[in-house]
C-alpha cells in the first residue's frame, strides 16, 4: 500500500477540527457528541480516532488554532525588543480577537463562542481544566513580558509586579470577550475607548529608548 503523506494526515486533522469546531459554536460542548462529529467530517470513526481520542483533545486542537493569532499578534508587539504601550498591546489583541478569533479564517466560526463553552466546562471536567489553565497561562505570559518592558523602560512603577499587571491586562481582554457575546452594542472601538480612558497617559505614553538602558 502506498505510504500516507504528512500533508494528507495535516488535511484529515484540519478537516476533523473544522467539522468539530463548527459543531461546537452551533450546538455547544456538552451536546456535541464524538458520533456527531464523525458524522460532520465525512470520515469513519477509525480515521477520526486516529486523530483525536476525545472531545477534549480536539477542544485542544480549536485553542491552538485560535491561539496562532494570538502567538502571531504578540511575535509582531514584542519583535527585536519592542516595548509597546499597555494600551497598543491591548489595542492589538482586541483587534484580532475581533478580526481573526471571532471571525476565524479557517475555522469559519465565532471562536470566542467555544472558548466560554469551555471555561464553563472547565468547572467539572479537570483535563478542560488543565488545557484552559495552559492556554490562559500562556496568554498572560505574554501580556506580563509586555508590562516587564514597560517597567523596565521607567514607565510602570518599580513596585509593580509585571505578572500582575499580566493577569490584569488578560482580564481585559476576557472580559471584552464576555461582553461581546453577551451584552448587546458592545464593539471593539468602544471597548478600546473605555480601555485608553481607564489607562489614561501612563498607558499611551510611548517608550523612551534611552530609560532603563
């Protein structure tokens, strides 16, 4: 027989994803059966299982998806030791929350829709539990590199715990998440103003290269 190429396993695991990761936004987590998703891909069970044991592991597998926006967003923010402002930082992810996680290239689903299934399901499943600790931990690893730059640029207090501020500027973030899904009228832009007036100067001001070198 001839060999399975790695581009043809890359295929079959996307195809898996997006059958899953659509049934997931329309349905819900907890409704979405294994034989449901089987069914929605096209392939047997035997092909799906080959890839994916569970539902949380292609719970796993939509996050990474949504996450390579937010991996590439911060790679661009922090790039050649860039020191961008708390509210730049929290400008971009917000856009690309809106632009490419609620609106994903690929997926062609609302992303955000499946991550707060998740947190939900997180409260009684521990392998959800421990994924959406890993990815929120990733998350605020990076948001709190941001703050350590800007306190090492002479911009945030020494007293300031930059894993603090991390967590801080994360649930930002979550919290525009939420609202967006549940509060009727909520937009980026008016998000992003609530956001530049709550940060005030200290969160616009830009970096000085030469403080704190």
């Amino acid at each position: 027989m001839p060999r399975v190429s790695e581009q043809y396993r890359t295929n079959r695991r996307g195809e898996i994803v997006v059958a899953a990761a659509r049934l997931f936004a329309a349905n819900g987590f907890h409704a979405t059966s294994m034989a449901d998703i089987i069914g929605a891909s096209g392939l047997s069970a035997g092909a799906v299982y080959r890839y994916f044991r569970s539902k949380e592991e292609l719970i796993g597998a939509v996050a990474e998806q949504a996450l390579s926006a937010a991996d590439e967003t911060f790679a661009l923010l922090l790039a050649d030791g860039a020191t961008p402002s708390p509210t730049d930082v929290l400008t971009a992810v917000l856009e690309a929350v809106s632009e490419r996680i609620a609106d994903h290239p690929v997926l062609g689903v609302d992303v955000t829709r499946i991550g707060v299934q998740v947190w939900a399901e997180a409260l009684r499943s521990p392998e959800l539990a421990a994924r959406a600790d890993e990815v929120y931990r990733r998350l605020r690893g990076y948001f709190s590199e941001s703050a350590r730059r800007w306190q090492a640029a002479g911009h945030l207090g020494a007293d300031a715990v930059p894993e603090q501020v991390g967590a801080a500027m994360l649930g930002l973030v979550q919290g525009f998440v939420l609202q967006r899904l549940l509060v009727a009228g909520t937009d980026t832009e008016g998000y992003l103003a609530g956001v530049r007036a709550l940060l005030g100067p200290a969160g616009d001001r830009p970096a000085d290269p030469q403080v704190g070198t």
